[in-house]
C-alpha cells in the first residue's frame, strides 16, 4: 500500500482539515484537527450536486512544520509543492507544481495579504475517486482537467473547504500557533464563536465538537 507519509507527519503538528463528499453524493463531512486535538467535525448536506465521492486535506504550514518538512524531506515546502490532484490515485499535472497556481490560490492570496492562505502555507491534496468524462485530463499532459461545469463545482468545493481553513487560522489561532502551544484565555470564546457560525448554517445534519468547549 503506497501512502503519502509526510501529509500524515505534518497532521501531527500543524492544524489540517478533512473533507470528503459521500460516495452517493448526499453528504460533505469536514473535520478540523489542531495539532492532535480535534476541535470539530460537520455533516452537512451537500449543495455540489455534480460532485461525489471526492476527498480533500489541506494543511496550514505554520513556521514548526516547515522547519519539520525541511528535515524530514531535505527541501523547503515552497520547492516540494502545495496542493495536489489525484485521480483514481493518478497525479493530474500541474497541480501542486512548485509556480503553477491552477486553482489561482496566490492570486487570491494577493487580494488580502492578512486574511488568505497562499501556496506558501498550504499543503494537501484533492482526491477524485471515481471515473467521469466531467472530470477529465486535457489531450494536452499537463495542462490539468478540462474546464467543465463539475471541474467548476470541485473548484468551489475546494473554496469552501480552504475558507474554513483560513476562518480557524486567521480569526482564532490570529496566525499563531497550534491550540496545544497557545496560552489564551480568549481561544476557547474565538473558536466557539467559530462553532456557533458553523452550525447555525441551515444545511448541517450532525455536529460534533471539542468535549472542553
């Protein structure tokens, strides 16, 4: 069995986020982990009607985790790569090529320095597990998928799961370091300010949170 080792290394010491929409299409379930604590996990229902059985894990990079993917890997992050496109278990170029920006996250990240991720603090991978001609490599290798109405939805999926991402990193971690490091009186009302925005969204089914919140 070929696993990506380092994705699972850096879950250790980093906050990362789990999103998988069900192999029947009903379902988006999101799981946040900072560090080894799991603050929350989501069942919602799922408003990509084109998309299924489709895995997603982004990790922010904070300074201790590139310092650990330096030594683990012999090469700064930034060189290795961001985030990935797998197909079937097949990696769908030029995603996640060090410069190249498919899902235009730097382009984002340009429009607010102090509020988006860039390629430079994410890593992860998105994984398309079943065969459809709406998600299909171009005739051209290299050149990614072909800009169809469901490659559209799996762009926003993406969004939507980087966005909740960023709204733990920027609005209760305030870019600094894991939950398990930090000494604030104040992250336990930040992040269930957080949880509270979540679940009073319309479309969750199930909630589940962190047992000292």
């Amino acid at each position: 069995q070929v696993k990506n080792f380092i994705f699972e290394e850096l879950g250790l010491k980093t906050t990362k986020i789990v999103s998988n929409i069900s192999d029947n299409g009903n379902l988006i379930t999101t799981e946040l982990i900072d560090g080894g604590t799991k603050i929350y996990k989501v069942k919602e229902k799922n408003s990509f009607k084109l998309l299924r059985s489709i895995d997603i894990t982004l990790y922010y990079l904070n300074q201790p985790a590139k310092m650990t993917f330096i030594k683990r890997m012999g090469v700064s992050s930034k060189e290795y790569g961001h985030v990935f496109l797998y197909k079937n278990g097949f990696r769908i170029y030029p995603f996640g090529e060090y410069g190249e920006d498919p899902l235009k996250i730097d382009a984002r990240k340009n429009q607010g320095i102090r509020r988006f991720l860039g390629t430079r603090e994410l890593m992860g991978q998105i994984e398309i597990n079943y065969e459809t001609s709406e998600l299909k490599e171009t005739t051209s290798r290299g050149d990614g998928l072909i800009k169809t109405k469901t490659y559209n939805e799996l762009e926003s999926y993406f969004l939507e799961i980087l966005k909740k991402l960023e709204r733990y990193v920027v609005d209760v971690q305030k870019w600094g370091l894991s939950i398990e490091d930090i000494k604030d009186g104040d992250l336990n009302d930040r992040i269930s300010q957080l949880i509270l925005k979540i679940s009073n969204s319309k479309s969750v089914v199930s909630f589940e949170y962190h047992n000292d919140l």
